[in-house]
C-alpha cells in the first residue's frame, strides 16, 4: 500500500477498502462507532449471503461435535462426513476471496487460484488471525490458518482439500478431523477481516464492542474466539472517524484501482 505523509509524519488511510476491516490509529477497531462503516450498503456486496452460509457449516460443524470430541486425540480421525463438511468450507473460503477481489477491482486473467487469493495478505494481514475454540480438550485449541500466507504458500487444509477432491481413493485420510477445523477457523478469519463481528442482525450495533479476555473477541456465530492482527504499520491503519462523516461524502476506496 502506498503511505501517506504530512509533514514528516505517517498518516493512515482516510478512507475506507471495500470488504476489509483493519485498526484505526489507536488500535482499536470498532470502538466509538467507528465501525459504523461496515454496516453501510456500499462495503460489500451482499454480506449476508456469505454470513448465512458461514452460519450453516458453523452449526454442521457442531453437530459434528457430537460425535468426533474436539481434541488433541482426534485430529487425524478423517470420513466421509469430515470430507463433505471441509469441501464446503474450502468452496466457501474460496467464494468470499472472489468477493472480496471482485469488490476491489481486481481482474484476472484466468480463474481465481490461491495464488490471487495471497495477493490480499497485505491488505487483510491474514496471516496473523488466531482462532481458538473455546471447548477444546488438549493443547491444540488455537488456530493461525493463514500462517503460510506469510511466506507465499497455500494453507496445508487448503492443499488437503485439493488433493482429496482431486484422488478421494489415494488421498482420503487427508480429509481429516484437524484439516476441517482448520479449514473453519480460516473462514472465520476471513469473514473476520472483512466484517469484524458483524452478523447483520437487524440489532444497530457491532457485537464486538468488548473483549473476553486474553485478547480475544468472540467471533460471527458467537462460538470461534478471534484475536485480531495488532502488527499494522501506522501508514496502513484507518484514520477516519465515521460517525462525524458527512454522510453524502462517505465512500469507498478500491485495493485494485
């Protein structure tokens, strides 16, 4: 991103991307009201759709509990179930990275891979998201699920699902129990990037006004925990306050002009 100066000093963006939730110069993100912005009809299109299908594998995910104890123990359990549940996670990760690429003017040459997906790292810092959940027996209970994005290379879940949708005979045991609630927790991170802890209820507010405890938020869905990139250079953060916007001036800005 190009920073701006004045007078030697580093200034944030005045005003906000399309579909990406970042800090404002205090570090905060939605405090104040001022995040009032992700509600506006201009931010995305059509977020609910994409909140809705979250909400859905959310709740077949913990269904899926009910069964498979989320644990230590369990992670390299892998089924048909498991398989079916983490081919429509990646499908869904998939769906809000053409989103939010779509939303931002960017064009492809050919259809959207991992690779044009890497390309919003330094926009939506993923990379530095961790998701923890909250019941979780053992110590494997956090989650970075974009951590690979930091050195350019596609997620180990996101791969494992290519390599069992591609030979499900030679490859199944990679639809396991780890590789799902990773693939989950990337969702979640994703949707987190873009819309905070917004659910688009018909209440007027954010949800994640206030933490609970250890740095963490809790997430869309109310069960993930999120904590929230705190490494943003001054030059990326946002530096507008919302609500005192005038209303007929406020817009968006594209990351692919």
């Amino acid at each position: 991103m190009r920073k701006k100066r004045s007078r030697g000093i580093k200034m944030g963006h005045k005003l906000p991307f399309y579909r990406n939730c970042r800090c404002f110069m205090d570090n905060q993100y939605t405090e104040g009201g001022r995040g009032g912005y992700i509600r506006d009809p201009r931010y995305a299109t059509d977020p609910h759709h994409y909140i809705r299908a979250f909400m859905l594998i959310q709740k077949d995910l913990l269904t899926l509990f009910d069964y498979v104890e989320p644990s230590d123990s369990n992670l390299r359990t892998h089924s048909h179930r498991i398989a079916e549940l983490l081919f429509r996670t990646c499908v869904e990760v998939e769906a809000n990275f053409k989103a939010i690429l779509s939303d931002n003017g960017y064009s492809a040459t050919s259809n959207t891979n991992i690779l044009d997906y890497m390309k919003l790292e330094p926009s939506h810092r993923l990379s530095s998201y961790v998701i923890k959940l909250p019941c979780w027996k053992g110590k494997t209970d956090c989650f970075k699920p974009f951590s690979s994005f930091s050195t350019n290379t596609s997620p180990n879940w996101y791969k494992a699902y290519n390599s069992v949708k591609h030979n499900r005979s030679k490859n199944f045991k990679e639809a396991s129990f780890r590789n799902l609630v990773e693939a989950v927790c990337g969702l979640v991170a994703l949707l987190s990037s873009q819309f905070h802890g917004e659910d688009f209820s018909c209440i007027d507010y954010l949800v994640c006004e206030s933490g609970i405890g250890d740095g963490f938020d809790s997430a869309i869905g109310s069960y993930f925990w999120v904590k929230y990139p705190n490494d943003w250079p001054d030059s990326e953060k946002y530096d507008f306050m919302w609500p005192h916007m005038d209303k007929k001036r406020r817009k968006f800005k594209k990351l692919f002009p």
